[in-house]
C-alpha cells in the first residue's frame, strides 16, 4: 500500500508524523482490500484476510485498539472474537467515528459518539468496535457527526447530528438508526447506493434517481430538511465529497455540484453550483470510480486506458505529484519511482544508507557554492 500527503497525526502510516507529497510504501501483513482515509487525520485498512488495521489520530478511540494513543503505524482494530469484516464505511468524510460491516450485514462502529453517530443510543466514547443493534447493512457512510446506511431491504437510515438537516428530517439529533421517509413514491427495490459529505447526505434508488438532503455549506445550495430528487437519468456511481458531489451517468458522463473553490467540479471553474453541471475534463469519461474529501478527490482510471499509475487526482495539493499543487482537472499521481544504486526511498525522498558521509553544493548561473558535508541520519 502507498500514501501521501498531511502526516501530522501519523496518517500516513509510516512510523513517523512526516508529510510526503509523492507516494510512500506502507507495509501490511496481507495485501489490502480496501483503504479509508477519514478527515479527522486517521486511515484503515481492510485486508483480504478480514482483519482491519488503523493508524493515525486516535482522540476518541476512533483507531479501535482499545487505547487513545496515537499510532505512526498500522495497528490492528479489536473485534469481539471471531468476527470477520466484509468491508469498511465510506470513511472519506468522517471525523472521528469509524464504521465497518460484516459480511452477513453487522454494523459495528467506535470512537467519538458526542453526537450519537455511533448509533448505540448513548454519547459514550468507544475504543473498541460494537454492534449496532437491530439492524442488518449492505453500506455505511459517515459524514462528521452522522452516519447513513443502506439497509439490506433497501432502505436509507440516518442517525447522529441532525443540526444541518443531514437526518432527512426535522430532528436535531438521532440516537440510533432510523429509515428516511421520502416525498414521493420509491421502487419496491429501494435504493441502491448512498454517500454523506460532511452535513448532507446523496442516495440513488433503482429508478436512478439521485436524492439529496442536509447543508452542503458551499454558499449556493439550499439547506434542505427533507429528500428531494437533484438529478435523474442513471448513474454507475454516486460519491459526496465534504461540500461537493458528484455523479457518473450510464454513458460516463459525470455530473458534479456544490463547493468549487479548488476546482473538484472538473467543469474548469471555480464557480460553485447548486445544480448539477457537466465535468469537462477528458479524463472524467474515463474514470471507474472516484473518492472525494473537503478539498481533494482521486479518482480510479482503467490500467488499460493510461501508461504508468492508474490513479488520477485533482483539487487542492499535496496531491501525489511531487509538488503540491492544486489543479481543477484530474492529472495522474505520480508513482514512487526509484532511486539510485545504494540509495532507498524515504519519506518520499531518496536518501543513502544510515551513517553514509556526502557533500552538497550549488550551482546557480554560473556560480557555485562551496561543498557542505553530512552525515546521513537514519
């Protein structure tokens, strides 16, 4: 696994609080099936073996080890014995709370419950995953201090802070899970996909309509309590970022809106919208997937389409490029790359062997500086 950007908290998950604006290799005891980076400066991992791993910030418990220590590196996240996950929540917009979902349907969650976005009934921190109670999910996505699922009979739950109307309903707060009433008829079929910024919440229902609910704080769109239909048409994916959305349609179209302060909306502005508008970046037809956060996407090229890495990222920098940049269309991430006989890569640099002695000088029109000698520190 490889990571970059802010290191702050350890988020990187490479033993130190370094920040890296080129991928770094992070190592795992088995190959990794998914990969979470939330926004509260945490990260997990679900790796092929079921088991999760976490590092990161750790105020509230929010890394499941059972401590509130901050960890550099992966540790593993504590299950009540025998328990094995099938996929994590859709963490990119989560804060301090951290979900996952067995693959018979048990919701667990842990961490910071201030707000009741554990779904537990209570405002008790965990440091440990628990069950969420009387209820059965395909998915889980976590905003700031809310959670929505999709219920495996295909209906929508919310619950937690409810303050920008993020619960699709007139409620200020949810302590446990409960099913959004919608204003006009859905399918029997329910719905099929769901995804929370950071105060507002976007589902697809099997009609292919994509309804929306909550604040999207980005100074265009309206604030609205119950769900109500924002595009329509079909989509092969749906995903809300912190204060922007966006949607890819049957024909790989993709429609965004909201917050365009650093150009996540790819239609090559800065100008917000509270309607859906076309991205009009080449590469967005040719995107399988994206992940949006408050400032920053990626975004899943297919291998085939592209030579080198098949990650595409855009908004604001440390984006993966090397120079932490902000652009309003996806470019690719730059790989790791190599280094030079008997030099290895660290915290995204090249850097020789411990105790290595070297001098540096400058070269600069014409002039030169004088040689300064070093030693490499491990």
């Amino acid at each position: 696994m490889w990571a970059w950007g802010t290191g702050d908290h350890g988020q990187l998950g490479t033993g130190g609080t370094y920040d890296s604006t080129l991928p770094v290799y992070v190592p795992l005891s088995a190959k990794a099936k998914q990969v979470e980076a939330t926004s509260g400066g945490s990260s997990l991992v679900l790796l092929e073996d079921g088991s999760v791993w976490a590092w990161g910030r750790n105020t509230f418990g929010q890394l499941g080890d059972g401590s509130t220590t901050e960890r550099y590196s992966p540790v593993q996240v504590i299950f009540p014995a025998g328990v094995t996950i099938g996929a994590l929540g859709d963490l990119s917009n989560a804060l301090y709370a951290s979900y996952a979902i067995t693959p018979t349907g048990t919701l667990y969650s842990w961490g910071n419950n201030s707000r009741y976005q554990l779904g537990l009934g209570d405002t008790v921190n965990r440091v440990y995953p628990n069950a969420v109670p009387d209820v059965t999910v395909k998915a889980v996505s976590a905003g700031w201090d809310h959670a929505a699922a999709l219920s495996t009979g295909g209906d929508i739950l919310t619950w937690g802070d409810g303050s920008k109307r993020q619960l699709g309903r007139n409620s200020s707060v949810k302590s446990k899970p409960s099913a959004v009433s919608f204003q006009s008829q859905v399918g029997a079929n329910g719905f099929k996909q769901v995804s929370s910024g950071v105060n507002f919440v976007i589902a697809q229902d099997y009609d292919g309509r994509v309804w929306t609910w909550g604040s999207m704080q980005d100074n265009v769109s309206p604030v609205r309590t119950l769900p109500e239909v924002i595009v329509s048409g079909g989509f092969n994916y749906i995903d809300a970022g912190g204060y922007s959305a966006c949607a890819q349609r049957t024909d790989s179209q993709v429609l965004c809106w909201g917050s365009n302060d650093v150009g996540l909306l790819m239609d090559g502005t800065t100008t917000s919208s509270a309607t859906p508008v076309t991205a009009t970046s080449a590469t967005s037809k040719s995107l399988t997937s994206l992940s949006i956060s408050n400032s920053q996407a990626l975004g899943i090229v297919q291998p085939s389409q592209v030579s080198g890495t098949n990650i595409w990222a855009w908004g604001n920098g440390p984006r993966g490029s090397g120079d932490g940049s902000t652009l309003g269309s996806p470019s690719q991430v730059r790989g790791p790359g190599s280094c030079p006989s008997g030099m290895a890569l660290k915290n995204g640099y090249c850097a020789p062997p411990p105790g290595t002695r070297y001098s540096v000088s400058y070269t600069y029109a014409g002039w030169q500086s004088g040689a300064a000698e070093a030693t490499a520190d491990k």
